[in-house]
C-alpha cells in the first residue's frame, strides 16, 4: 500500500497508509491521543489534511482502512457500493468533494441521490477537512425522512425522544416521567427506556406498559425498550408489543463481536420487528446507537481513528433503513472526548451520518467526570439545531438518575423550537394541539390536576399504566 506524503515549507510529511493519513487529518481528539495514533502537532495535522484534500475519492474503494477479509463491515461498504448514485463525483478530489457539497447548486436532491454512492470513510475524510460551519451548512440541506407511527426527519421539524429512565424500573418514577414530557410536547421521536436490568420478563413488562399508554392516550408515537437486541428477540417471540428493536454498534466486525451482535442477527430481528406490522405510517423498524470511541474501548478499531471508526457504524446502520440513528457523542468518557472535542464531534457524527442518508439524531451528553458542561452542551445544542438535526433527547432535568450522566431536558427541546421556529412530527403535533398541550407551536401550561394524562401518574406501585 503506498505512503502519502505532503511538503510544508523545507519539511516533507510521511503518511505510512490511508488509515494513517485519516488519523493525523483528524481534528484533536483524546482517543486518539490515547491509542498513539494522533498527530504529534499542528503542523503535522495540516500536512495531513492537505493531503488527504488532494486524494481522489476513488481512492477509499481500492483501499480498505480495515480489511476486507477480515471485516463484515469493509465487505458490505465495499460489496453494496452503488456506482451510478457515485458518478457524478467520482472524479473528484476530497477537497473537490466539499467544493460541490458547499455549492449553492448542491441541493437537497443532489445529496439524496448521491448518499448510497458514498462509502464511510468517504463521509469521514472530507468532515476532516471541513470547518464546523461548513458541516453545519451541508448538514442543513439534507432531509432523511423515515415512519413507523408518525413522520420524521422533515423540513423543519425538530423530534424527540422521551427518556423516562428509572434506576429501578419503579412504574410510578416512568410515569411521572412520561407525564412530564408529554406535557413539554416531547416524545414524537420514540418513548425509550433504558431498562435497569436486561432481564427478560421485565423487558416483556416496560414493552406492555408503554404498548398501553400509547394506546389508551393515541398517542402517534412509537416505543422502545433500548436492551440488547437477543432479549428483544425473546420478548417478540413471546409475544410482547415491540416497536422498535435497538442496538448498540460499532465500526467493525470485532466491535460489534464483544457487543455479543452479528449482521445477521441483527437482519433476523429487522424481520421479527416488520412481521409484527405495529407501524402505521411506515415500518423502519430499527433504533441504532452509536458513539466516538467504542472500538477503541473494546481494543477493535485496527489502528483506525475513531471519528473514522465511528461513521463506519453508520455505514452497517444505513443496511436496515432505520427509524432512528443517534451518537451518544460524550458518554463514553473524558478518555475519548473532552467538552471542546464534544462540540466538533457531534457536528461530525451528525454531518457524516446524513451525508449517508440516515435520520441522526445526537444525544448532547456528558460524564460526570468529564471535562465539560453545561455551556458546551448549549453550544452543540444550537449548533444542531441550526444543522437541522432530526432529534434530541428529553431526559427530566437533563439528569439521567439510572445512567448517571447529563443529557439535554424538556426545555431544551422547547428553547431550539422556540428559538428556530421548529415544529414536532406533524402527527405529534396534532395530537398536542387536540389535548390542549400545544397551540400554534407554542407550548401551553394546561392546568395538571385537570389534564386526562394525570392518569398516568394515579395508580398504586402494583399497577400497570391505564
């Protein structure tokens, strides 16, 4: 495999292979810093952007970052390439590349049709070399519509995702929880649990329990229980409500291997999910989560960068036409990200993911112990907001007591729409408006102990939801 090589005044720049070209092209990042693979300094970073602008971007279809025999993600990236969708850029440059993405020629149309035409790592060099702006401005123009309950991901719209977690499941502590979003005009992207336990008859219960409340309130809106997809597999063939199927995954083969999933595994649950016929306006059926880091934490990122690794995740979640796709940009760790490097990478994770032609969504979240806050996150808020992400999530007071890390609340959704006129699903949007929640887009304070949702919260411990 050949070395690249960029001169920068006296000083010539060795880049051994592409993977190494990617890694020390790729903005700051303490992953990988920790992995060695960074580059040692500015100049260096530079050198290497300045090269990898130079690189036709036919050079990522002969030459693999991981490789092809030994990794099910090269093999599908490569094996389901679509030429035609890639011609109209096939003779450019990376650099190239961003010129005709920040084009004002280069419209929504033009993006959609040429996503099935790009592969990963595509996505990965030419986000490297762009400024966060840039992202933001191509990111904006792109619209991945997808269905199941409601309509996601239109002009316009700004979802999301309810996250009434408890750290014992306790249905009182999900239900006022549910209450509390719904009443903010949350939830249109999904109604999630993180269960405390992967426990197979307590998934079967949280499936029937959020199955209940969205048929008794009609609310048009879908549920998940976010546990390994295995023990969904389980609850559908016992013959629980499962909406969506979830999984977590990573950039390769051997990541997703210590996550206990296989590709085909996940294609049989796509087919349990779509058998079950629960969707209304549409059947993506699938709820990926991704996040910067993780085949660096499971030792499987082949000496590839995460920001690299990270949309090569996307590229095996791009195979089952998901509902949802979002990056937990900041839970891994201060290990991976620190608050400033959150901020450019989830504009990455977002660009890159849409620029494949997925509904991403960004969880704008951190540890506890990382070196961030509340300001970063407001920053990545509004920058996403601006880039026209498809979804947030809604954690009550932006706390999650059961995972232990920040996330975005209730009012975050309602300052981004306020802010930037943004409006829910539509059919979520109805819903508000017939129960008095919402009217013109602006939410109402209707009087609780009065509302028919107070049900939600009326009920013993011993109880279902009504």
């Amino acid at each position: 495999m050949p070395e690249f090589v960029h001169t920068v005044g006296a000083r010539s720049h060795r880049f051994a292979d592409l993977k190494a070209l990617l890694a020390k092209a790729s903005p700051a990042r303490a992953g990988d810093r920790l992995a060695g693979i960074a580059a040692s300094n500015a100049e260096e970073r530079v050198a290497a952007q300045m090269a990898l602008a130079e690189l036709p971007l036919k050079t990522f279809l002969d030459q693999s970052v991981v490789d092809y025999d030994a990794d099910d993600i090269t093999r599908l990236s490569i094996d389901s390439h679509d030429t035609a969708a890639f011609g109209p850029v096939a003779h450019l440059t990376v650099g190239d590349f961003r010129n005709w993405l920040l084009a004002y020629e280069t419209e929504a149309a033009e993006l959609a049709a040429v996503a099935p035409g790009l592969t990963p790592e595509m996505a990965a060099a030419v986000s490297k070399i762009m400024r966060i702006q840039d992202m933001v401005l191509v990111a904006r123009k792109i619209s991945v519509v997808t269905r199941f309950r409601n309509t996601l991901g239109l002009p316009g719209c700004l979802s999301n995702r309810l996250q009434p977690n408890h750290p014992t499941d306790d249905v009182k502590g999900i239900a006022a929880s549910l209450l509390d979003g719904l009443l903010y005009g949350c939830g249109d992207a999904v109604i999630g649990i993180n269960p405390a336990t992967d426990n197979l008859q307590q998934v079967i219960r949280l499936n029937h329990l959020l199955a209940d409340v969205i048929a008794t309130y009609a609310i048009p809106t879908q549920s998940c229980i976010l546990t390994h997809v295995t023990t969904t597999m389980q609850a559908m063939a016992q013959g629980a409500p499962v909406d969506l199927v979830f999984q977590s995954i990573g950039g390769s083969e051997a990541t997703n291997r210590s996550f206990g999933v296989t590709q085909s595994m996940l294609s049989e649950a796509a087919a349990m999910a779509r058998a079950l016929q629960r969707g209304s306006v549409g059947d993506n059926v699938m709820y990926f989560e991704t996040g910067q880091g993780s085949a660096l934490s499971a030792n499987a990122y082949h000496g590839v960068d995460q920001q690299t690794m990270e949309v090569r995740a996307y590229g095996l979640a791009r195979a089952f036409s998901p509902l949802l796709v979002n990056s937990v940009v900041g839970f891994i760790g201060p290990e991976y990200l620190n608050g400033r490097e959150i901020i450019r990478a989830g504009i990455e994770d977002h660009f890159c993911g849409k620029l494949l032609g997925l509904p991403m969504g960004v969880d704008i979240c951190y540890t506890n112990h990382a070196d961030a806050d509340q300001d970063d996150m407001d920053t990545l808020l509004t920058l996403l907001g601006a880039a026209g992400v498809t979804y947030i999530m809604g954690v009550p007071g932006a706390d999650d007591i059961m995972l232990n890390y920040q996330s975005t609340s209730f009012h975050d959704a309602l300052y981004l729409r306020q802010l930037l006129n943004l409006k829910p699903a539509p059919e979520f949007e109805d819903w508000l408006a017939a129960g008095c929640i919402v009217s013109n887009g602006i939410t109402l304070q209707p009087a609780v102990e009065n509302h028919r949702l107070l049900q939600l919260v009326e009920m013993d411990n011993n109880e279902t939801l009504p």
